[in-house]
C-alpha cells in the first residue's frame, strides 16, 4: 500500500520518464519554483495543493484527470 503522497511522487516520476524530461525540465514547464517540487519530490514538504498539482499537469500536457487515472492510486491507503 501507498500513501497518498508516494503515489503522487511516483505518478510524477512515471510521467517525467514517459516523457522524458527531468524534474528540473518539469518545473520549469509548470511556471513553478525547481525548489517547490524538489522539496516535494525528496520527501521534504508534504501535502501538494491541488493547484501545485495542475501546474505539474499542466507541465506534461495533461488534465488531473488523466494524471489521477492509473494504478498507483488504486493501491492508495489512508494515513
């Protein structure tokens, strides 16, 4: 079982490395601070707002929707 945040972690990884771009690339696409999501990503700040969330998606071309729609967050367990 997941955490919440690990799935997004992993969701936001699995989609760097379809596209092929690497965290700092997807910061820089999502308007956001590389620091913001590096804090994030190494399991220093918890809790994304949602709107955090729609830049990223927006980073990788793709609707919450479709960045929610997978597996990882079948497998989420409350904390």
């Amino acid at each position: 079982m997941l955490s919440l945040e690990q799935a997004i972690r992993a969701r936001i990884l699995n989609l760097a490395k379809e596209k092929n771009l690497t965290i700092n690339k997807v910061s820089m696409l999502s308007g956001m601070p590389h620091t913001t999501l590096l804090l994030f990503m190494n399991n220093e700040t918890h809790d994304p707002r949602i709107s955090t969330l729609l830049h990223i998606c927006e980073a990788f071309d793709i609707s919450l929707n479709d960045f929610f729609n997978d597996k990882l967050f079948n497998e989420v367990k409350s904390e």
